[in-house]
C-alpha cells in the first residue's frame, strides 16, 4: 500500500497536532495567513520554509528566515528529509512521519488535545490530496485532570503539557531523549526563552541538572561528579542517546561557575566535539570498560609529554575512560579522549 507522509507537532504551541503532505507539490511554512501551515508566533518569519515532495523524495528548504531552520539539531538552508527526522521552526518541533494512505485520520483522544490541523474550518481546497493549513492560532484548551496523546502515537512519544503531579510540583515539558534528542530541546528553550531547571536522567542511574535562564544555560551539574565544571557537564549531556528530561519551574541557581556563552554555541561546540568521539570510538574502550597497565610495560615512559603521564597516572588511579575524564574537571572529554587512544596505540595501557 502506497504510504503518505505528515508532520506530527511534537512540541511548542501546537504539540498534538499533524498535517498530512501532499504526494506531490510544494507546501509554504510560515506566519503569513494565507500560508498552507500557518505558525503564528514572533519567531518565524512570514515565509519561513518551503517543503517540495517528489516521488519518494522530500527537501526542505529556508527561505531566508531571520531565525533559522533545523533539522535534527543542525541549522540547514537546504536538506533533505526522511521519516524520523526532526524539524525546529521557531518554537515548534515536528517531526516527519510516514503513515498508510488509506489510514483513516487519527482521532483525538480527549478534548484537551489541540485540533488536527484538518479539523480546522474554513480549510483551502487543492488540487493536490488535502493540505489543510495548520492552526494559526493555538486553542485554549478546557483543564482535564491529565490530556492523553492521540490513539495511533504511544504515550512515550509525547511530551507532556503543563500538569500538577500529586505533590503539587508543576511539570512544564517532560519527554524521552530518544524521541526528541537533547540538543533539539535545548534550541527550543533558547527560542522560546524558557526559565526553569532542566533535569536530565540518562543510562544507568546518571543525572544532570541544567540551569536555564531566558534561554541559556547558566549552569550545569553532573550528579556523582560534582567537580566537573558545567560547560563540560553540557557537552557531556549533549551525547546522552537514552533517559528522559523534565523541565520544572524555576528555583535559585546554586553558588558556582556561570556560563555566559549563548546557546547555540554551546550547542555547536558540543555536537562538534561529539562528532569528533564518535569519529574515535572505534580506537577508544567504552566508557566503563576496565583500563589496566600493561604488563610488560615495553614503551619507554620518558617518551610522554608530561601532560600525557598525568593522564597515565588519572588511568591507574580511576580504571576507566569515564573516571579518567572525570579526574580533569577543566579539560574536555575530546582531549582526553585523544590521550587515552595514544596511549593505546603506543602499547602502555589497554581496555578489558
């Protein structure tokens, strides 16, 4: 069976809702009213970007935005898209799923959910299959004791809309790092200027707290390694592929080292240095694996530079790569990363 394509919101203002793509044809995504997708919010320009479908084949393309588009956390001018992949505009999230032609429309599965953009009244007609334009305008939704996602999209799927848990606390946005990958959160938050406490928790009982405000992180903790400094807690929670983040309401920021940088060159500075471990991995043992000596030791040690000895001596003390990063709170995993996969490679230490 043939399959067609939607944009499902996944976050932002219109989170819930899908538009369905046409099979063939362009689509206009922007705050001008008499666009297909209207997304009314001060941070997309009128004609924002423009998605082209050909056959199996979808391009998105930025039409000069003064903000930018992203895609799965690169800002791109041009580039093409596949299901999966993920597309910030403004404050928006959505994510490009393929779906059954013949699928009857998803329903809604409470009332608190936003309206399907082919809800909406009033929809332009086309020669091409339907294209309603999305809400210009997010509805206000009734307060229900919890909104549920739609029937066809699993609950893990989804981040949640403002709620009050049982204790009173307020969860503002929560979600799983595998469907909405950190570094795509984060650009959201800058858009939208959030404030709030980020915490993180990934693989293995590990946590973060980022401390955000207007948008940036001015803070950042790793939990059991509190003298990491916090630029090198973000980059090292940037490459965190499980877990879950919840964003709680804003509390006073502990005594500690500030960041000033932006955003998003903390978030370009972090995804390069993350590209550049991938690009090692297959040299460097996992993050847990044992490091141990070698026995015999045939390399000379005086052919190190000091700098390199004291990394030696941080792999005899801690016996891991994570514990050896961590024994340099000031010195990027990258370059740390780098010295282990020398000294690998010249015979002094090894990974069991």
């Amino acid at each position: 069976m043939a399959k067609a394509l939607k944009l499902r919101f996944v976050a932002g203002k219109y989170e819930g809702g899908e538009f369905r793509l046409p099979s063939e044809g362009e689509v206009l995504i922007g705050r001008g009213a008499e666009l297909p997708v209207v997304l009314a919010e001060d941070m997309v320009s009128r004609k924002h970007a423009r998605l082209t479908i050909r056959a199996d084949h979808i391009r998105i393309e930025d039409l000069g935005s003064t903000n930018g588009t992203f895609v799965n956390g690169e800002r791109v001018k041009s580039a093409e898209l596949k299901p999966g992949d993920r597309v910030l505009i403004g404050t928006s999230i959505m994510k490009l799923l393929a779906v059954e032609a013949a699928e009857a429309r998803p329903r809604r599965a409470s009332a608190a959910m936003p309206p399907l953009p082919s809800e909406r009244p009033g929809a332009r007609a086309t020669s091409a299959p339907p294209a309603p334009r999305a809400p210009s305008v997010p509805p206000a939704p009734p307060k229900p004791a919890r909104p549920q996602p739609h029937t066809t999209v699993s609950p893990q799927a989804e981040m949640h809309r403002p709620e009050r848990s049982g204790t009173g606390s307020i969860k503002t946005v929560a979600g799983s790092i595998e469907e909405i990958p950190l570094p795509d959160i984060l650009q959201l938050f800058a858009a939208s200027r959030k404030t709030g406490l980020l915490v993180v928790k990934g693989a293995k009982g590990s946590r973060a707290n980022l401390y955000i405000e207007s948008g940036q992180v001015v803070l950042a903790q790793l939990d059991g390694a509190p003298q990491v400094k916090a630029r090198k807690a973000v980059h090292r929670v940037l490459r965190w592929k499980t877990g879950t983040f919840e964003l709680r309401p804003n509390r006073s920021v502990p005594a500690g080292e500030r960041l000033s940088e932006s955003m998003e060159h903390l978030l370009m500075d972090g995804l390069r240095e993350f590209d550049e471990l991938e690009r090692l991995r297959p040299d460097l043992p996992p993050d847990e694996a044992k490091l141990v000596l070698l026995r015999p030791m045939t390399s000379k040690l005086r052919d190190l530079l000091p700098s390199t000895l004291d990394i030696l001596q941080a792999v005899h003390n801690a016996g891991s790569v994570a514990g050896t990063m961590d024994a340099f709170p000031d010195m990027a995993d990258l370059d740390v990363a780098m010295e282990l996969v020398l000294l690998v490679q010249k015979g002094y230490i090894k990974g069991e």
